[in-house]
C-alpha cells in the first residue's frame, strides 16, 4: 500500500465533506448480545470488511457507533437507497463560481482518512452501484476514481462494513454472491429477553420491571411475523415506549403510540396487540 501523506489527508479534509467523517467522543453504549465485540475487533485488527445482518433496530448501527469509538477511527455512515450511484460514494467534479473542483463521495474520503465506513442497508443499492467497493474489499484495497483519474489506496485503518435485513430480502433486492462472498458477516437478531431488558433500561433508565414486560409485548408481536405482520417491534421501538413512560404517559398510551401503531395499521392486528399490551399493564 502506498503510504498516505499528510498532504493527501489534509487535502481530503479541507474539502466540504469533511464534516461527512463523525468523530465520536463519548463512548456509544452497546450491550453485546454474544462475542459480536470480539468478532468485530479481530475483523478490523485483520483488516477484513464486516456484513452485519439482522432485523430493524436490533443494533447494528450502534454496535458500528460503539466499535468506531473503541478503534478510535472517525464513522462515515451512508444510508443506501436505489437511487444512489457509484459517483454519490465515490465523488463528482462540482461546478462553483472559480471552476470545477472535485468533491471526494465518503466512501472516498473515509479510505483516504482511515475512517470506519457504514454502508448502511446496502440491498437498497443498485448492483452497478455496490461494485465500486469490490476493489476496496480484496488485497487491492484501492477505490478506482475513474473520472478523476485516480487510484485512491485506502488508508490503513480504513474499515468497511455494510449492513442489510435479511428478513426484507426478496429476489431482486439480494446482494450477489460475487459481493457478499468479500465480507466476514455476523449475524445478529433481537437478544433473548433478559439481554434485551437490560438494554431497554440501560439506554433510557426505566425501571427493570417495566422494561422486562415491553419485552414480553415485542416478543408476542415478533411471533405474529408472517401472519399479517411484516416485522415484530424493534428494540429500537422499545427504547421509544420506555422513553414515552419515563414522560409520564399512562402504560397504554405509551405502548400503543410507540408500538403498536408503529407495527401495523390494521385494526384487527392492532386490537390483538393492544390485548397483549392490556394482559402486560400495570
Ligand atoms: P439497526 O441499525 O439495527 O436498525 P440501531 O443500532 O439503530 O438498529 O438500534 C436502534 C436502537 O436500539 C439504538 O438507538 C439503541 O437505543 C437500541 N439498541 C439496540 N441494540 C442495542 C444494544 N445492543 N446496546 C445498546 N442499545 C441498543
């Protein structure tokens, strides 16, 4: 790998997109649900691409927060859509009042800075656009920037990590072999209880008590999957009904505003729920 000067730092970070890098100071707090820490250490300190896979809210972008801190490396995070292109992660020519300069995308800028780089929900990504990151993700670890003219080498510390639900997948929205055989994958899915209750009154202080029967609410909703629900309540959505009982609003009220309603907008599923919510109240 060539070694990256200081000038080539520098110049990526006197560009705009700078502030794109995240550099997180206080220390994201993540409750392992098994050995994903260690998991990931060993990936990152082997220089290997992370895949975390796992339903909504179940922690993956937390647990990218909270190693980026530990590694001490700046966080890129690029929420995928369809519409993205390979120019958007890489960069484009801009036109301003002086002429065109160019713009490195944050995929570019976090190789070149030793970021950490989160390509979240990356099946949204078109496959013409997840290629640009094949060259990146093998012994190469280089970025071709065809239209600068460039062939950026990342920068050691330079990590990429993809995330995506499997549980949304369907034929046309898969990653291909060809790509998803570059990373190492960890699999996670919503804790067992116990784990997920500690998280629950760990991110907003609620009480054990309460915390654990949310749980028991999102465990009964994540048994419906398939049967008219698409997806059980996260623990991210548990994390809201905890924050909405500690504003004061009545049990109730708070699980049928934070997750109930969130889930499902059938009247039926919903009331079915709600009894569940009722069984669990205070
Ligand atoms: P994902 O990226 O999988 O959609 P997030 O990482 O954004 O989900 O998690 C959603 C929320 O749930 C977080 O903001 C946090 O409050 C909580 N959370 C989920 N798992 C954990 C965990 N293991 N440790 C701490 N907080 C968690």
């Amino acid at each position: 790998n060539a070694p990256v000067t200081d000038s080539a730092v520098s110049a990526a970070t006197s560009v705009p997109t700078a502030s794109l890098a995240q550099r997180l100071d206080a220390e994201p707090w993540y409750r392992p649900q098994g050995d994903e820490l260690a998991q990931f250490s060993a990936a990152a300190a082997a220089g290997l691409p992370v895949m975390l896979k796992g339903p909504t809210g179940c922690g993956k972008s937390r647990l990218v927060e909270h190693m980026a801190w530990r590694l001490g490396r700046p966080l890129v995070t690029v929420a995928c859509n369809e519409d993205m292109t390979a120019a958007d992660l890489v960069g484009r020519f801009l036109l301003d009042a002086t002429g065109t300069r160019w713009q490195d995308g944050p995929l570019a800028q976090a190789a070149r800075l030793g970021a950490v780089c989160y390509l979240d929900e990356v099946v949204e990504a078109r496959a013409d656009t997840t290629v640009v990151i094949h060259a990146l993700t093998d012994h190469r670890r280089s970025l071709p920037m065809d239209k600068k003219g460039e062939l950026l080498q990342a920068h050691p510390d330079f990590l990429l990590v993809i995330s995506f639900n499997p549980g949304y997948q369907n034929l046309s929205k898969e990653l291909k072999p060809s790509t998803r055989q570059r990373f190492v994958a960890l699999d996670l899915d919503y804790p067992d209880a116990a784990t997920e209750a500690a998280i629950v009154s760990g991110e907003t202080g609620l009480d054990a008590d309460r915390a654990a029967r949310l749980v028991q609410i999102a465990q009964a909703s994540r048994r419906l999957r398939g049967q008219g629900l698409r997806e059980g309540m996260s623990t991210r959505l548990l994390v809201y009904a905890a924050r909405l009982l500690l504003q004061g609003l009545p049990w109730a009220s708070a699980c049928r505003t934070a997750l109930v309603q969130p889930v499902s907008d059938d009247a039926t599923l919903q009331q079915a729920l709600l009894d569940t919510v009722m069984a669990l109240g205070e």
